[in-house]
C-alpha cells in the first residue's frame, strides 16, 4: 500500500479558518497603531510650532500667522514632520493674532476618531471627531 503526501480538504480549511481569525484580530490593532502614531506625530509638530511661536512673541511681542516668520521656509502648505497633516496658524482666543495664536492640525487622510487638532497660545487643546476626548 502506497502512502499519499499532501493535504485533506478539511486540513486546508482548518488552516484557512485559524488564520482568518487571527487576521480578523490582528488588523484592526495594527490599523489602531498606525492612526495613534499619525496623531503622536501632529501633536508634536502643534508643539514645535508653538515653541517656535512663543520664540517669535518674546523677540518681537506679537505672534504671526505665517510659518516663514518661524523659520519654516517659503510654501503655501506646510506638513507634519511625516507629511500626515497639514499645519496652519490662526488667530488665537483673543481674536487678535498680535496676542494670541490658534495652530491647526489637519489630516490629510480623513481619521474619523480625531479629525482636526488645535493648540493655542494659553495651551487649550481641542480636537474634532467621534472621539476627541481620547486625541489628547
């Protein structure tokens, strides 16, 4: 009697079921990562600029809506150190960029649980998206 080599059907399929659930648990904690580490890296470019907006006031008493002034070269766009979201100044709380700033962070792929970012001069953060208690 001659002995076969291979794979039953149901092996394959036992195989095929055990890693369809191993996948079904391991993306979305890779994909969860992914998005944590995107954010990470906004956060710290809003805290960069912001430091580098505090320089600005203290050397010139006024804070500035363009990026150039603080040292970020010329460009109508300006992007997280990883080019995940783009970075824009605004006004501040007061309402008056000489005396307050508002920088923005927004995703330039859409991140349904923190959408857009902000950090102000008097360090209120703020975040949009279904969960933006979590973002900061």
């Amino acid at each position: 009697m001659k002995q076969q080599r291979g794979l039953t059907l149901i092996e394959l399929m036992t195989v095929m079921a055990v890693v369809g659930i191993l996948a079904a648990l391991v993306v979305p904690s890779y994909l969860d990562q992914g998005r944590r580490g995107r954010q990470a890296s906004a956060k710290s470019m809003l805290h960069e600029v912001l430091q580098h907006s505090e320089r600005f006031y203290s050397e010139n008493n006024t804070f500035t809506d363009d990026m150039e002034d603080l040292g970020y070269g010329a460009g109508p766009t300006y992007f997280s150190e990883n080019g995940t979201h783009t970075i824009t100044l605004a006004d501040g709380p007061s309402g008056d960029i000489a005396t307050s700033v508002t920088i923005t962070a927004t995703p330039v792929a859409p991140d349904v649980t923190c959408d857009v970012l902000t950090l102000s001069s008097d360090m209120t953060r703020t975040a949009s998206g279904t969960s933006p208690e979590r973002c900061w």
